[in-house]
C-alpha cells in the first residue's frame, strides 16, 4: 500500500476552512471482510465525520458527519460517495468529481483554488477538506473542516482496498 505523508500547502489555510480542522483524529475502525465496514475517520471537539460501506454493488459510501456549535445547537447530514469521490476527498488523488447540480469544477469558475471537488459533497485544497461544502471559515458554518493527516489517508485507502467490488 501507498504510504502517505502530511502535504500542507505553505502559508495560510485556505478562507472556507476552519482551523478547528486541526484538532480531527482518526478514533477507531471496524476494517474486516465479511463485517460492516465503519471509520471514525475525523473525530474533534465540535465536529465527527464516519465513513460506512453502503449496501451496494457499486460499492458506494455514506459519510456522516455531525456538527456540535458553541450555542448547544447542531447540524448535520449525511452524503453518498462513490468510490473515486472518497478517494479524492480524502486526498489519494486529485480530480474533480459530479455533484448535485453540476461538477465541482464549478466551484473553480467561482474562484475557488481546489485539488478535488464535487458540489455539494466536499472540497479540498492540499490536506484541506471540507465536508459537505466551502464555508466562511468561522465557528458556526453547517460544514465540518479536516485537516487530514497520513493516517486518516491510510485507513481510507485500507478501507477502499478490503471493499474493491470484484469484476464478475
């Protein structure tokens, strides 16, 4: 398997991003064939993202990601992901992918600087991510900001590898 080390852009992050980002751990995973495949993939004070295997034969995802504001309130929600979006989100590779309305290159015609996109699910910039969406960079977006780090890229690629759908 690919190893991975932390790529950060130098300088600043970038403005949608939140540096609580910073604080986002792996906690645990469920990685065995024949089991339900689940990945505390980024786990912070304010904000979770897990990664479970869909029941599927395309071999999708659901991320989940859940968000704790300082109000005591908190959002939330929960997006499809094929294979090539996980692995683009979560920095294995660069591209863009196909969102709701329209491709994440769109969010390049809007100014953003982005390694891979697709609308509506995540956008990233380096070890930068967001989930599901850019947000303004302050306490209180609907989004939650990752920063990854080669663990987190490791454990994705370890999940993408035991859950390939094999070619009849």
């Amino acid at each position: 398997m690919k190893q991975f080390t932390n790529i950060s852009r130098p300088g600043t992050s970038p403005s949608w991003w939140s540096d609580k980002g910073v604080n986002m751990r792996v906690d645990g995973a469920i990685l065995e064939r024949g089991k339900p495949m689940l990945v505390n993939v980024a786990v912070g004070s304010a904000a979770k993202v897990f990664i479970c295997q869909c029941d599927s034969r395309r071999g999708d995802f659901d991320v989940q990601y859940h968000i704790n504001h300082c109000d005591g309130s908190h959002s939330g929600g929960s997006i499809v992901m094929s294979r090539a979006d996980l692995s683009r989100a979560f920095g294995l590779v660069n591209g863009f992918g196909t969102g709701f309305s329209h491709s994440g290159k769109g969010l390049l015609e809007k100014g953003y600087e982005l390694d891979a996109a697709a609308q509506g699910k995540y956008v990233r910039l380096g070890d930068y991510l967001n989930i599901p969406h850019p947000g303004t960079g302050l306490v209180g977006d609907p989004n939650v900001s990752v920063q990854l780090t080669a663990e987190m890229k490791s454990i994705v690629q370890t999940l993408l590898a035991l859950t390939e759908v094999k070619a009849a």
